[in-house]
C-alpha cells in the first residue's frame, strides 16, 4: 500500500514584481505585475511504506515546494494528493497526527526555553501517553547522547544541538512518516554524521517512512535506497543512486604525485581533462575507457611518485545532470 | 476542543514570557505610568469644580486605574505583528502541520499572557488604589461587578477574533502595518481609553452604543464604579452578538486567505 500517492501535480506561484528603483516603488503602488513561477509541473510520485527517498535538486527546484504540498501547508494548482489516505490540504487533525515534518531552516522549538518544554508540549498536542512519552525521550537520549543538554534554554544550543532537539521533538508521537527538508545543512561533519545515524535507525528499527531534501551527497548515499532527481518542476530521474550514478560517472579522477616537476610539454591524450596543474601534482580528469591509456602515456613522460584514482565526486555528476537538463535523461 | 492541548499551549507561551525578568518588571510599572499621568492632568481640569460629565476626580483617577488595568489585558494586539510576521515569513507552517487549530492557538497564548498581566498588573492596581486612597474602586453590589466581568470578557474575545482577522489578512496584503495602526488607535480612542466616553456629546454616545468598542473598556470601568447600572443587560447582549459575528468573521477569513500562502521560502 502506497504511503503518498501523487498525481500530475502542478504548483503555479504568484509572484509580485517591481521595477528597482525609486520610479518602480511608484508604479508599484498604483499597479503591481505578478510573474506566474512554475513550482512543480505534472508531478508523479509514489512511495511506499517504509521506504526512505531522498530528493535532490538545485536551489528553486521545487523540493520544499513538494514536501510542504505534501504537508497541506500549501495548496496545489492542480493534480492530486494522497498521504496516509487523506488529503493534506484539508488538514484534518488524524491526518497531521501521523506525520512530522522538519525543516532545517525552521524551528519548531521554543526559543527562550529549553528543548524538554517543547517536547512535554508536543506530548500535549499529540495526546502521547505518559509511559510512550517517556520511553520515546529516553531511547533518542540515548541515540543521541544528550541527556544533559535538555534542560538548556534552545538559544544556548549549539547548531548540531539544535538539529537533534528539533527531531526528537518530531519523532516524540512515533509518526507513520517524516518529512526532512535539508536536515543536515550547517552543520559539522559529526553531527551530520549523527543525524544520519540515528535516521537510519529509525527508518530501520520503526519502518518510519522518510521522505528527505539534502544538497549535501553524503546524506542521500548512506541514507536513501531511492533517489528522485528534481529539476525546475520537474522528475529527472527516480530510481537507485547507484544506477544513477553508473549511468553518469562516466569519469575518473587521477591524481598524481611527481618525483620531478613537468613543464608545459606534457602531452595528454584526447579527451583527459586537466583540472589542476602544479609543478609536482596533477589533477586529471578522465572518462573510464580512457584510463589505461592515459597511465601508459604518463609512465612514458615522466617519473611519478604516487598515483590514485577515484570514482568522480558525486557532487560534480549530479552538478552535470542538473546543467544538462532533461536531455541527459532522454 | 482539547482543553489540556490548549492550557499546554498557553503554560508554554506563559513560561516563555517569564524568561526575561526586565520586562516583567517593567510591565508591573505601566498602569502607574498612564494613571499618574491622567492624575496630573485632571487634577489641573478640575481646579475649582466638582464634577465633569458627571465624574468627581476621584471617580475619574479610579476610571483611569481601572481603564489602565483593563486595556493591558487584551494581549492579542502586540500579537498580530508576531502571527503577521509568522505568515509573511513562511513560518506559520509550525501551526498548520501540527494537530492544533491556529486560531484556538492564538486564543490560548492570548488567555495566558492575559492571566500572566492579571498576576503582574493587580498589584500594580491595588497599589495604585491604596497610593490614591481611592474608596470608589470597590463596587457596592455584586451584579455591577459580575456583569462589568462577563462584559470585559466578552470585549477580550471579540478583540482577540479582530486582531485574529487583522492577523490573518496578512495572506492577503502581506504588509499589515498601516492597517493595524490606524485600527489600533480608533479602539483606543473609541473604548475610551484616553477619556471617558461621557465627555462626549450625547448624539456620539448613543452611536456609539452600537458599535463593540464602547463595552471593551468604558462600560465595564463605569459599571465598576457603580454608574450606567440601566446599560449592563443590554450591553452584554451587544458585546455577545459582536463578539459571534467576530469569531465566525476571523473563522471564515483564516479558511480562505490560508489557500492563499504562496510558500514564503519555498
């Protein structure tokens, strides 16, 4: 049983523009011209119980759009909407008692209290019995490993202290599904990797399903089993990373170390790209066929001291599918 | 409604203005300010009579301490800037993806911050009322202070569902600075806030008793000191059918203009 269903969902924004300037401010008072900014266009979506997706996009690509559809926060121009079997934008009370959604630009906790008064609310808002409230608090303490930070006031939290408060408190009432937009971003490399952790966890111990928007590639590779590529409105690619990834990483990176410097003169075969060039170093880009090629050709030309080559960053393939558009796809 | 949801709600909202002590304090000091200064005022009004509009300057420093008391209780005024900001801001999503009603929540954060000035600003006022050895504050008769009560209640709703709409409409405008001033100075002026609606001439008066504003702070202060006793019925009966078409106005404008967000942030 499919846990959202979505179809040919569109989001057209109405969005008000002004001239700069003086004279623009003026025309703006008698006449103001909206600009019609295409969201999502004929968004098809299926996900299943369980399931832990990660959508990834460019800035503007419709990711946050989509998930607060999802969350009937706003409302769609066309389509339909199916989570949990209601429609999200009725906002019925069962309906937002199953979900949670965490938004990494925005809190939801209390900002002069600490994080535990936020928490004993939610236990309110979301009916959770005493016993449930208890044990839920103690096993994410304990994932987390931050018993004494819930009685400090949220402004004296720490960015990664924060994110951690702002998901227990959404995970408080066990719900069937999360919705994390950017989850991650800000933080440093060991609290990502926590938050990773500990939602990994949950997905796995409690079969919550997540639906998540990261830029940052490490999270959807340790996290996500399924991979849905957005672009202006649109689904590029869904699917596993790893088919996504063997489709485009047609290259290799090739770094290497030189016992003596090269001048100008070395000759590279076609098709290497040289990223980067330093008198004892280079930094080479390759595509896979071309490998042996290029290593025999530098054995030739000069002495190296150490080589390594690698699997192009998955930053740069997915930076390329962006650019190219949906043609990469076609 | 889920009234332990509701007081959760209200408890945290009081908790987080306790947080800071300076404004506690300074809100204790507000009713002295505006009543001492009313007292300077009138005292020189009152060189050499005994009465205004029917007021003694005793009657008129005890209108002024209980006007002072009453308009500190409706919180939801400073509240509009913090929901409007929320809604222009995207950030408004924290009450729509959560199991509460944002209007009930506006209500409850309303009632505690009302209850906190009650606890901070009584003492103010009895302070005052001994200060100015001021008998008038104590009403003769039960009904005059039971009806001023449900009046002054009744005039907190209603401002509450105004200030909800006022809220609310910042889907619409985005910007509802303007209209949130210009409105707020007219009920100061029409609740009698600044002076007591009696100095008005009598054509204005009798206007005004069909409008809400005349029971938000005026009918409630003269009922406590024991005048307009033939307008307590009646009164309670306007208050009531403004505070319904308020409440259903605030209910039906939050159900459209919330189709209307466009994801601030999105």
């Amino acid at each position: 049983m499919s846990i959202i269903q979505v179809t040919n969902l569109s989001k057209i924004y109405q969005r008000p523009v002004k001239e700069p300037g003086f004279k623009g401010s003026l025309k703006a008072l008698v006449k103001r011209s909206v600009l019609q900014k295409k969201a999502l266009t004929d968004f098809n979506l299926r996900v299943e119980e369980g399931e832990l997706v990660g959508l990834i996009g460019p800035n503007g690509a419709g990711k946050t759009t989509l998930v607060k559809l999802l969350c009937g926060i706003i409302q769609p121009t066309s389509g339909s909407l199916d989570v949990l079997g209601f429609k999200p934008g009725e906002l019925k009370d069962a309906f937002r008692r199953q979900y949670a959604v965490v938004m990494g630009q925005k809190s939801q906790l209390w900002w002069d209290l600490p994080a535990l008064d936020t928490f004993r609310l939610n236990k309110e808002i979301y009916g959770i019995p005493e016993e449930k409230f208890k044990k839920n608090l103690h096993e994410y303490v304990d994932l987390f490993g931050i018993s004494e930070l819930l009685q400090v006031p949220v402004r004296n939290l720490s960015l990664g202290e924060r994110m951690k408060m702002e998901l227990m408190a959404a995970l408080l009432h066990d719900p069937r599904l999360i919705f994390l937009d950017e989850p991650t971003i800000g933080l440093d490399a060991i609290a990502q990797k926590q938050i990773r952790l500990f939602l990994k966890e949950i997905n796995t111990r409690r079969q919550v399903t997540i639906l998540m928007t990261s830029h940052y590639m490490d999270d959807i590779r340790h996290l996500c089993n399924r991979t849905i590529v957005i672009n202006e409105g649109e689904k590029m690619y869904d699917g596993s990373l790893e088919n996504l990834l063997t489709r485009f990483q047609g290259q290799r990176d090739v770094q290497v170390i030189l016992s003596e410097p090269v001048g100008l003169g070395l000759n590279l075969p076609d098709g290497v790209t040289c990223r980067e060039r330093q008198p004892y170093r280079l930094h080479l880009q390759v595509p896979r066929s071309q490998v042996k090629e290029l290593l025999s050709s530098l054995l030739l030309q000069c002495e190296m001291d150490d080589i390594r080559i690698e699997d192009e960053e998955i930053g740069n393939v997915i930076e390329r599918i962006y650019r190219s558009g949906r043609e990469v796809f076609a | 409604m889920n009234l332990p949801k509701y007081a959760a709600i209200g408890a945290i909202g009081m908790r987080a203005r306790m947080a800071y002590r300076f404004d506690v304090w300074l809100g204790a000091t507000m009713p002295f300010i505006r009543v001492l200064l009313a007292y300077m005022l009138w005292k020189a009004l009152f060189a050499g009579k005994e009465t205004i509009a029917g007021f003694t300057l005793e009657t008129m420093t005890a209108y002024y301490i209980l006007t002072a008391f009453l308009a500190r209780l409706d919180q939801t005024n400073g509240m509009v800037w913090e929901y409007a900001e929320d809604i222009r801001e995207g950030r408004f999503a924290k009450y729509l993806a959560k199991p509460v009603n944002p209007f009930g929540h506006f209500l409850a954060t309303a009632a505690a911050r009302t209850l906190y000035v009650i606890g901070i600003a009584l003492g103010s006022v009895i302070l005052l009322a001994f200060l100015f050895r001021n008998s008038r504050l104590l009403p003769a008769n039960l009904s005059d202070i039971l009806y001023a009560a449900a009046i002054a209640f009744l005039g907190l709703v209603f401002m509450a569902s105004l200030n909800w709409l006022t809220a609310v409409l910042a889907w619409k405008f985005k910007d509802i600075t303007g209209f949130h001033m210009i409105k707020g100075n007219i009920v100061e002026f029409l609740a009698g806030t600044f002076l007591p609606l009696a100095l008005l001439p009598d054509g204005v008066l009798h206007l005004m008793r069909w409008f809400p504003f005349y029971y938000i702070q005026y009918l409630p202060a003269s009922l406590m000191l024991g005048m307009n006793r033939e307008e307590a019925f009646s009164g309670l009966i306007t208050i009531g059918l403004w505070t319904i078409g308020a409440l259903l106005l605030g209910e039906w404008a939050w159900r459209i203009l919330r189709r209307q967000d466009e994801g601030a942030g999105a």
